[in-house]
C-alpha cells in the first residue's frame, strides 16, 4: 500500500514473518558513504592514515552525519527516549546518490507515526553547524559557515523536493491509516527557508583498491545479498558493491555459475513461498543494502525468486 502528500511518499507492506517493522527513509542528497563510515567508525579509520583524506562530497557527508545523530539523539539518546520511542536499531548510509536513514520499531501504527514524525520534526539543516562542524574535523577538513550554509541549502531543496518512506514488517494498515499518518506527520516538518553561502571547494574523489560490482536498484541489492552469502564483507557506494575479500577475482568464475545461484536460490528465497518480497525487504533494510526506493520497488513489484536469479548473474 503507498500513500501521498505533497513531499512524502510512503508505502508500507505487512509481514507476519518478521518480528517488528523496519523502516527506510530517504532523500536525494549525494554524499560521500566513505565519509559517512568514517564518521560512523572513527575508531578504526582513524589508525588508516592513508585514508585520512578529505573526499569530495565530505561536505555534504558532515551534514547528513549531523542530521542522523540528531535524530538518533531523540529515538534512542538515552534509556528515556528508547521507551517513548520503541526504537530498537537506527543507522544511516548512503548509495544511489541518495541518503538514508533507517531504524526498527515496535510493530503498531501509532509507533511508525510516532518514529517518522520525531525524524521528520529535526529535520532543519540550518541548525546543524556545531555538530557539522565537528565532523568536518574529524574528517580532516575546516569548517567555514559560508560553505555550511551552501551544503545546507542543497538538504533544504532535497528535503522539499521528496522524502521517501519505506516500511516492511509485522504492522497492520490500511489506505485510510497510512493517509492519517502522513497528514498527521506532515505537520512535524520544519519550515525551511535558504541561507547566503558559498560552493566548497573541489576535493579529490574517493578511490579504493578492492574487488567491485557495477549493480544499482533491486540487482544491486540481489547481487550483495548473495555475495554475502557466500562469506564475503560488502558496502554499497554509488553504483558499485566493493567486496572487502580480495580473493573475490580468484571466486568470481565459480560464483557465476547458474547452478550455485540457483542453489542458493532454492536454498534461501524459495522456502519463503509468497512472503519471499517482504522478508527480502526487511533483510535488505536491516543490513543498509537498498535505497527507499529500491526498498519500495520490491515491496510494489514482488519479484518472484526465479526472477532473483537472472538479476544476479546478469550483475556477476
């Protein structure tokens, strides 16, 4: 079921194989993901000195980081917020020139209003500056108000131009509920205007050295789930899956074969008979590998498990 109003779009599928909801929201708001996992695990980026290097796109990574912390302040800052919020699990990446903020919640209406609504209300990129300027130093950057002010200018018109929501687990509604929940969420969002700023500057773009895949929307999400399966760690960045395995070159030819796919075809996806779309959705929102829209493309389309097949041979 998807409903609408003004910048929001939200499509919701029900699925009593699932133990509570997991929801995606996205905008179109091109970041650098490295940046993103290095603000996200300074720990251990900050002992790879080689890639302490400035990215393009870092400007914008600082921001949507400022924007997401924010907000997991106010879902699950403290013991407090967990119990109001019924928030379990809360991340953000990015992929597809979009950036997503997803989390589970307790399975029931008036939760998934609730969360949404939080998210939707600390939605205001010109108040984030402290928190955007200290990311900006961990990254290895200065922060200049003027270039904030610019990056923050881009969130506004992504903000304004569509927030996509998608939702998968065990939760029952209807057309007439999901209207009633955007219009009462709608009230929450923050009135946003522009600030005078100015362009950062150019950066160099980020590079690695790993195995990777050319895969976007529902095959990039079919191709990394199997090749996790197969015990290898991936991260979606733009329109690539990397592969942190470098044996994966040495793999790849056994990997393609249909008769593997088609085995771990039959093995993972098939026994899940009618609810295979939903239970995907939910594993992909869980495990940060689809964008909203690749999220509310699954749940609208139902892909059939044969049809799994074909997209991942066809990425491999």
């Amino acid at each position: 079921m998807e409903a609408k109003l003004k910048n929001l779009t939200l499509t919701v599928g029900e699925c009593k194989k699932v133990p509570d909801v997991a929801v995606v929201m996205g905008m179109y708001f091109d970041v650098c993901n490295a940046a993103i996992m290095k603000l996200d695990e300074s720990f251990s980026w900050d002992n790879l000195k080689a890639n302490n290097c400035f990215f393009t796109g870092s400007e914008q990574a600082a921001l949507a980081y400022a924007l997401f912390h924010t907000i997991r302040d106010k879902l699950v800052g403290s013991p407090l917020e967990v119990a109001r919020s019924r928030v379990s699990r809360i991340e953000c990446y990015a992929k597809e020139g979009k950036f997503m903020i997803s989390w589970n919640t307790q399975g029931s209406v008036s939760a998934l209003r609730k969360t949404i609504g939080i998210v939707l209300s600390a939605m205001n990129p010109h108040k984030l500056f402290a928190k955007y300027s200290t990311n900006i130093k961990n990254l290895g950057g200065k922060a200049n108000r003027d270039e904030f002010n610019y990056v923050a200018n881009q969130m506004v018109d992504a903000i304004k131009k569509s927030i996509k929501i998608a939702v998968v687990g065990r939760i029952k509604v209807d057309a007439a509920k999901l209207k009633d929940i955007l219009s009462k969420v709608d009230k929450k969002q923050q009135k946003l205007s522009h600030e005078k700023g100015t362009k950062p500057g150019p950066h160099d773009k980020f590079t690695h050295s790993f195995p990777s895949i050319k895969a976007t929307g529902i095959a990039s999400v079919a191709v990394e789930d199997y090749i996790r399966s197969q015990g290898m760690g991936t991260s979606a960045m733009n329109d690539e899956i990397v592969i942190y395995n470098r044996s994966y070159e040495s793999k790849k030819v056994a990997f393609k074969k249909v008769d593997r796919i088609k085995t771990y075809v039959r093995q993972k996806y098939e026994k899940l008979g009618k609810d295979f779309p939903c239970v995907f959705t939910y594993l992909c929102i869980t495990q940060k590998s689809c964008t909203c829209c690749s999220a509310t493309a699954i749940l609208k389309n139902k892909p059939s498990t044969g049809s799994m097949v074909e997209l991942i041979k066809k990425s491999l």
